[in-house]
C-alpha cells in the first residue's frame, strides 16, 4: 500500500527501519485481522496501527534527528532551469533542513496531522477517522502545528514572501 509507505516517510523513518514498521503493520493486520471491517475500515485501521507502531519508535530514540533523518528528501526541488546556480540549489536545500528541525520541535500530535494532510493530501474527516478524533480536533491541531511551523522557521530567519 503505497499511502502507508509514504506516511511512514512522512513521519521521518529512515527507509531501512520503515520497511521493518511496514512489516510490523502487515504482522499486525496477518495476526490480528480487524474482524467485521469494510475496506475503508481496514485502510483507517492499517494508517492507525502505523502512526502508533511510529509513535512507539519515536519513543524509543532519544533524540529526534535520527528519526526523521530522510526527511529532507521528501520535498521535490521543483523545476530547475539549467541558469539556475548552485547558490539557489544550496538555499532550497538549506530552507527544507530548516524545515525539518521545526518539524523535528513539534509534539507528535500536531506533526502525525501535518504529515497527514500535506504529504497525505488527506482532509480532517480522513484523518479524524485514522486517528479516532473529530474532525474539528483535528482542524485544531491542523491550525496550531502550521502556527507552531511558521513561529519555528521565524526564529530561525526565515520570513513568508507572498
């Protein structure tokens, strides 16, 4: 299910230990099938026993930039001309590093509900079912993580352009 593959690299699990979580998920579902569940169920329950499974490894590291280490490489460069210098390329990769330690400073629920709408494109009610939270807790946690991201990337220097 490529959804949980990119949830997991969301979330900031090296690829060699995310395959292991994505196997414990599938364990999980083999040993343990959710009984009487629709397709749309098992799909919400297979995203909630990753988050925990995740939120179990996060507790288990002490520090979090060993947990989110391929984070950086989740975000696209977008489209280079090749007049582009080396300078502009070396700022991109800065911003999306910076980008990373604010997420890397947020509490795992505000960061499990950005991840799942912005690398996700999920919406709140999605996610919601996933997490077992209302929608508007949800939109909450949604509003606070972005203020959260935002205040982060200002301390460090960085300012939105419109």
């Amino acid at each position: 299910m490529p959804e949980l593959a990119r949830l997991v690299a969301g979330l900031g699990i090296r690829r060699g230990r995310a395959e292991d979580l994505l196997q414990e998920v599938f364990l999980a579902a083999w040993e343990k099938p959710p009984a009487g569940m629709e397709a749309g169920d098992v799909r919400r329950w297979l995203f909630r026993v990753a988050i925990n499974r995740w939120h179990l490894e996060h507790r288990r590291r002490a520090r979090w930039g060993r947990v989110l280490g391929g984070l950086a490489r989740l975000w696209p460069l977008g489209p280079r001309g090749e007049a582009e210098a080396a300078g502009a390329l070396a700022g991109q990769r800065e911003e999306r590093a910076a980008v990373r330690r604010a997420l890397e400073r947020l509490e795992p629920p505000l960061r499990t509900a950005l991840v799942l709408r912005y690398f996700l494109e999920m919406d709140s009610a999605e996610i919601g079912a996933i997490l077992e939270e209302p929608p508007s807790t949800v939109r909450s946690r949604l509003r606070a993580g972005r203020q959260r991201l935002a205040s982060e990337l200002k301390r460090a220097g960085y300012h939105h352009e419109p």
